[in-house]
C-alpha cells in the first residue's frame, strides 16, 4: 500500500466519522432530544418567593386554629357543655369534637347489653345441657372441647 492509497483511506474515515458526528449533534435535518447550545436552552423559571407579612399572617392563622383546638379540649375535659363551634369545612376537627360525634345513647346501650346478655345465656344454657349429657352417659366431666372453650362458665364448674 503506497502513501496516496493510505491517505485516501484516511481522508474517507474522518468523512465517515463527521458524517456520523453531525447525525448525533442534530445537523442535516435531524434533531437529537436535547438542546444543543446553552443559547438553545430555556430560561429556568423564576419561583416565587413568599412576602415576610404572607408568612406571618399563615403563621398568626395558625396559631389562631391551635388555640381554638386547644380551648375545646379543655372545654371538653371540664364537661362544660359551652362547647365552642367549629366550622364543619375544617379538616382536622378536634378530638372532643370527634369523640361527641360517634356516642351512643343510654337506651341504646341497653338494649345491646340486654342483647349480650341473652346470648350468653343461651350459650351457658346448651353448655350445661352438653355437660349433663355427658355425664348421664357415663362420661367424665371434661372442659375441653369447643362449646366449654366458648364459655366461661363451663369451664368454672
């Protein structure tokens, strides 16, 4: 290989080799994805920065709705029921607002223990009938099985 034929070689790879620099630098009528000077780039957006007296109204205004928290918490720890009222928008009510607004009444309260109260006794009912079977049969009185594991009385006897 003479010097012409190796610098024609030569002078045909650094073409091949721009051609391919300008395809991924966006030249040639193809765009690559990013820009390609800092001049092409858009400015970065200013971000806006909050007024001293912004961040002190914010602060004063919360401050305001802890200390309406707090005074119907003590107002609800002494039983007064001089409750203040709260907007209902407000998201984050007080817990003695949320405690006053699940209770049940004394009538129904009743009524559910009343309720209780009969189902334990017909579950003691058929566990004494269980037991007393068992013994008529001859069998030892035991306290395993599930009925006496369900009740406590069968289990005490």
């Amino acid at each position: 290989m003479n010097t012409t034929e190796l610098l024609s070689s030569i002078d045909s790879e650094i073409a091949n080799l721009q051609q391919a620099r300008a395809l991924l630098a966006g030249q040639d009528g193809y765009r690559s994805t990013g820009p390609r000077s800092p001049a092409d780039r858009k400015p970065a957006k200013k971000r806006h920065t909050m007024s001293a007296e912004g961040r002190a109204r914010i602060a004063a205004a919360q401050r305001a709705r802890w200390a309406k928290s707090r005074k119907a918490i003590k107002v609800a720890a002494s039983g007064s029921s001089a409750a203040p009222t709260a907007k209902k928008s407000t998201a984050a009510a007080s817990p003695a607002r949320k405690a006053a607004k699940r209770t049940m009444s004394a009538g129904a309260r009743a009524k559910i223990a009343a309720a209780q109260k009969a189902r334990w006794a017909r579950v003691r009912k058929t566990a004494k009938k269980v037991v007393s079977a068992k013994s008529a049969a001859g069998k030892k009185k035991t306290t395993s099985g599930p009925v006496a594991a369900a009740t406590p009385v069968a289990a005490g006897s």
